[in-house]
C-alpha cells in the first residue's frame, strides 16, 4: 500500500464508527485546549515582561550587590552592614550592605567603567500647586532603566538640576489638568531627616509614567541629582560610615562587550565578593517565576492528555477488535505487517490531530477573547498587557506532542492489528 | 536431495505444476493435543485447470488450500509454485506472490459494508501500490465484467447475496490472478444464484485460463471441476478426472 493509501484509509476508517471517535477526539480536545491556554498565559505574561521591561535598553549596566557570606541555616552571625534590600524580592530580605571601600574595590575590577552606588531614598509627600501633600515614594534612576512614559521625558542621567518622574495616577491630584501640563512644573518633595527634622526640596517633573508591571508601579523616579540631594536631607545627622552605606550600585561596562566578556566580568565581580546580574539576568528571574508557574499548569493538562490517551487505546482496540475479519483479509491479500501497523497507529495520530487542532483553535479563539474584554477592563490600567498570547511555534509544538502521544497510545492497538493471523481472522464457523 | 523430487528428465518430459505440494504435514499443538491436520498430502495442479478439493468439515481440506495459498506454513513436505520452491519466499516478497498470483473468494464475502463496492473491489490493488485513477479503471472494468458497473458507487452492504458475491468475484480477479481459490463459494447462496456464480468462476477457468481451485463440500460443485481430490482425516482418500 502506498503511504497516501495509508493515511487516506487511516483517516477514512476513522470517520467510520463517528460516535467514538468524536468521543475520542472531544477528550484530547479538552487537554490540548487546556495546554494552549496555560501556554498562552505563559507567552502572553512574558511577552508583556519582555515589551515593559526590557524596553530598558541599556544592555551596559550590572547590578551589583555583595555576596552573602552565610547561605546555611539557623541564626547568621551579626554583620553591622546589614541592611534592608531595595532589589524585587521577598519582604524582609536584606543584604549586606556596601561601603565606600566596596565601591573603591568594584571600580578596581577591570572592565568596569564606572560604579555608581545606589541611594536609598525615602521621601514624604509631595505637594504641588494646589497645596495637597501626597504620599510619595521614590527611587533613584537606575542607569539604563527605561520608564514607560505617559507624557514627556526620561530623568536626566547628566542633569545637575534635580528632576522627578511622576506616576500618571498623581497628575489629577495634584491639579494638573493633564499628563501633558505637568511637565516642567516645579513640585515640593518633603523628606525627614535622622533627627526628625523636615526638609523640602524643589523639583522639576519631566516625565509622567505609565503603570507598568516592572516595578516603578506608584512610586516617583528622581534623576541622579534629586537622588543624591534627598539622600543628603535623609542622612543629615548620620554619621558618615553610617550615611556611606548602599545595598547595591550600579556598574556599568563596555556597551560593545559580547555576553561572553560579560560572563567573564561577572565571573570577576564574583571572584572580588560581589553578585553582579545584568537587565536580562533581572528579567529572568521573573520569568523563570512566571515559567515555573506556566510549567505547574501545563503539567495539569499534560494529565488530561494522558487519561484522554487511554480513551485512545481503547478506541483503537475496540476497531481492531471490529475489523479484525477486514485485517486478515488484507493480509491475505499480502498487505504486510508494517503497513498495517502503520494504518492503525496513523488513525490514532488523525485522532490526535483532530482533538489538538480543534483544541488549540478554539483556545485561541476564547483566550483572545478573554484577554481582549480583561484587557478592556480588569486590566485597563496595565496598557499593553495581552494576558493570553499565542506563538505559532507553541501552537504547532502542542499539535505535534499531542499527535506524537496519539501515536505512542496507538501502538499497543496497532501492533495488536499488525500481529494477526490471517487464516484465524478469516476462520468462519 | 529428497526423494520425492522428481528427477530432471521427469521434468523435463512434463510441464511444470503451477502449484504442487509435496507430501505435505501440518500438525497443530504438541504432545498429548498435538493435532494433525494433514497427514502428507501430495497434489500438483496445473495452470489453466479446475479443481475441487472436497471433504467433509474437519477433513483437512482449509488446511490444505491455507498451504497452497501461502498464508500458512507446513510442518513438514513443501510447497512448489512454479516449480520453485515457494517456502522460501518470506516477508515483502510472500505478500508481493500472494498478491499478485492468488485471487481469494470466499462463504462469508468479507466485504466491508460501509465502504462502497468499487473501493471493496479494488483492495488488492491498493495493497499492491497501484495508482488511484488506474485502480478505479481496473476496478470498474472488472465490475463491468460482472456486470456490476452500475452498484460500483453503492455501499457493499446494499447488495444482495449474489450481487455481493459476484463483487467478491471482481475482486478476486482485479489484479489478473493466475489462481482463484474459492472457499465454499456458494455456501451462502440460494441455489439459483449459487448457479449463477458457479457459472461465472468456470467460465473465468475456461476463457481467461484462470486456475481455480474449489474447496468445497457440496458434490454437484465439485462434478463441475476437471479434477476432483477427496480429503479425509488429513488423507487424500481419492482423485478423479472428469470423466470425458
């Protein structure tokens, strides 16, 4: 038989008892749908990381913190330099904090251009125009670090006049009529002092920033100048090993280095005592998080995929069982073996094909649905977020896997075929 | 060599048996269930002849065209297509023999009733990798022949008895076999249209040169053959020649 005959008796003999083989299909059908949308969650999820993110840009910063001296369990000893962490993480986390002498070394390492430490900043409120202290919290620009903005322009880096980045959600409360208007206008930031006392400081808004999942959510960016100069108000009356103490600082390299000579720094940064990730290293730590969760999801549907595989075996037995007189006729007739091993465990991939297709079709259909309507209200506020996206490449990985535990299931079935006795098929009484 | 065989100026002197066996043994089972079907029988059949292998249910006589057909082995003895030994065919060219050279008709039809009659029809040509459009020309020209043309496009479960066996017939002869083994070809049919069948399986024997081979046990089908061999328990009890 020539393999077309093959898959075109396969797929006819398929359609011959409906009834079953519907039933067959609608149970791949739910496991294929399911495994189309966790990986829709998964793709749609990362992609938003990816897009807001690593939108960031510069590919030339390291951030950098000291490493841990104590990973084992029970109490740590007591190290004075141990602060909070301002890195994304678990609440309560600290890090051993970083000196003077920690920068001095850092900028040592060869490679690195320059190391800026990072300051840790803890304004008050803010107060514009119309008189209304706000809650503000605020972070220094990290170098590179691209905001997503509503209106206007990135904190200036160079700039010796200090400049914040508003949320978009402060515009109307501070009484700007809009994102636009904002921009250039002088707002109050208050700070406290180490001895209660409070300070005002002047800044100029040059940018308004939209909500985004990666990280600056309600809290201010102030330039490198607005930094230092609330870190200066924060630490009046600290003394100065207490004030010269950062959880982390930037590093920035070579913009030309290749991810080798990157690894190489890192080794070297690693060698000196310091944890040092790159933007994407960042990035993928959130995504290996989003991933694991993906996988947990997956694994579920890789279950219902597997029961459903069952229902296979058992439709192809049963049409074994029913053709067997057809099966020992055509080997009668010198179909061999092979080929009818082939017959059988190709229906079983048809099968496989129909529940995976019609699954993953429909999943894209409902997914793009709900993230469409999600996307128009629950998460109106996230611009860009697609909760549930579809590759091309994880659709077609789906079909093939599924057809490819079709086949696997349809094995048993079809070598059963395959080994039959023609003159016991063909024995009538 | 064995003794059996028949020295080369035998051979020479007489033609070449299409099939033949050869003092052929099958026996089922081992030990105390052991079973002997055929207790060496030796037939030759020659090309262009009818023969009716006749005996009661039990008497040996499906295990004995099962050999001839190839779809079994023997215990013991051999069996000669051509005159060459046709034991020694195995796998890919077993199937491609079996094939090419035999045509089956068979008591119980075997058609598949959802499919249609032409797609019943031309089975054997699929298996033996013919192309589409020459299938369908073949197997409409040998449902024409059994002047089934009209029902090629119906289902094979609307026909009735005779109609299904006359397509069993075309399919049996679609792929020009120079053997037809019929089994028990008219069990299932009145006796009017069992007449009909007989007529067109000798009439295929006489002008097309087809060897049939009739298992059977119904007598007047077996007087309708050149030959006739008489199985019982796994012994040929008797041969008879047409009388003339």
């Amino acid at each position: 038989m020539r393999t077309i005959d093959v898959i075109s008796t396969a797929i006819g003999n398929s359609f011959r008892s409906k009834l079953r083989t519907t039933l067959t299909v609608i149970a791949i059908f739910i496991g294929a749908f399911t495994l189309t949308i966790t990986n829709g969650l998964g793709t749609g999820i990362n992609n938003y990381i990816t897009t807001t993110v690593a939108a960031i840009g510069a590919q030339d910063v390291l951030t950098v913190t000291k490493t841990q001296q104590d990973q084992s369990t029970g109490p740590r000893k007591y190290d004075p330099n141990q602060m909070a962490s301002t890195s994304p993480g678990r609440p309560g986390q600290t890090v051993a904090g970083m000196t003077p002498a920690d920068i001095s070394a850092i900028a040592a390492v060869p490679g690195v251009l320059s190391v800026q430490p990072t300051l840790s900043i803890s304004p008050d409120y803010v107060e514009a125009g119309n008189g209304t202290k706000y809650a503000l919290s605020a972070s220094g620009a990290v170098p590179g670090l691209k905001l997503q903005l509503a209106a206007g322009a990135q904190p200036s880096a160079t700039s010796s006049a200090p400049q914040i980045v508003l949320p978009v959600s402060y515009v109307k409360a501070l009484g700007y009529s809009s994102d636009r208007s904002a921009i250039g206008s002088t707002v109050n930031i208050g700070i406290t002092d180490s001895t209660r006392a409070e300070h005002t400081l002047g800044a100029t808004v040059v940018g308004i920033a939209e909500i985004s999942l990666g990280g600056t959510g309600g809290s201010g960016t102030a330039n490198e100048a607005l930094a230092q100069e609330l870190y200066n108000a924060q630490s009046i009356g600290l003394s100065s090993s207490t004030k010269d103490r950062y959880s982390q600082a930037s590093v920035r390299f070579d913009k030309s280095a290749t991810p080798a000579a990157v690894n190489q720094l890192k080794a070297r940064l690693a060698t000196a005592g310091y944890d040092a990730k790159t933007v994407a290293d960042q990035i993928g730590t959130f995504k290996t998080v989003i991933d694991a969760i993906v996988l947990v999801l997956n694994s579920f549907a890789v279950i219902a995929l597997l029961a459903a595989s069952f229902g296979i075996v058992n439709t192809l037995l049963m049409s074994v069982q029913e053709r067997t007189r057809e099966i020992g006729l055509m080997k009668a007739m010198g179909m061999g073996s092979g080929r009818v091993f082939g017959l059988f465990s190709f229906e079983a991939v048809f099968i496989g094909f129909l529940g995976s297709a019609i699954g993953a079709g429909i999943a894209i259909l409902v997914g793009s649905g709900i993230s469409a309507a999600l996307a128009s209200s629950v998460f109106s506020g996230l611009p860009g977020l697609t909760l549930i996206a579809f590759s091309p490449a994880s659709i077609a990985t789906i079909i093939l896997v599924v057809m490819g535990i079709a086949f696997l299931a349809g094995t048993l079935p079809a070598a059963k075929a395959a080994k039959q006795d023609p003159i016991e098929s063909l024995r009538y009484e | 060599m064995l003794d059996w065989s028949p020295s080369i100026k035998e051979r020479l002197s007489m033609p070449t048996p299409i099939l033949a066996a050869r003092d052929v043994k099958k026996s089922y089972g081992r030990g105390q269930s052991r079973f002997d079907a055929l207790k060496g029988v030796s037939l030759e059949i020659f090309e262009g002849e009818s023969l009716a292998i006749v005996g009661k249910s039990g008497s040996g006589k499906s295990t004995l065209m099962h050999l001839l057909a190839l779809l079994d082995r023997p215990t013991d003895g051999a069996i000669e297509l051509n005159g060459s030994d046709a034991l020694l065919l195995r796998g890919r060219s077993l199937n491609s023999t079996r094939n090419k050279t035999f045509g089956f008709v068979f008591q119980q039809f075997f058609l598949t009733g959802g499919a249609s009659v032409l797609d019943n029809v031309i089975l054997p040509l699929k298996i033996s990798r013919v192309r589409s459009r020459e299938r369908k020309r073949r197997g409409l020209a040998a449902l024409a022949e059994l002047e089934l043309r009209d029902k090629a496009g119906n289902r094979a479960s609307a026909l009735s008895g005779g109609q299904k066996q006359r397509a069993v017939i075309a399919r049996a002869l679609v792929n020009n076999p120079r053997i037809i083994f019929a089994d028990e070809p008219t069990g299932n049919l009145d006796s009017a249209t069992g007449a009909v069948v007989e007529d067109i399986l000798f009439s295929l024997n006489r002008e097309q040169g087809i060897t049939l081979i009739v298992v059977t046990h119904d007598e007047d089908l077996a007087a309708r053959c050149d030959r006739r061999i008489y199985i019982r328990d796994g012994l040929v009890v008797e041969t008879e020649s047409r009388a003339a």
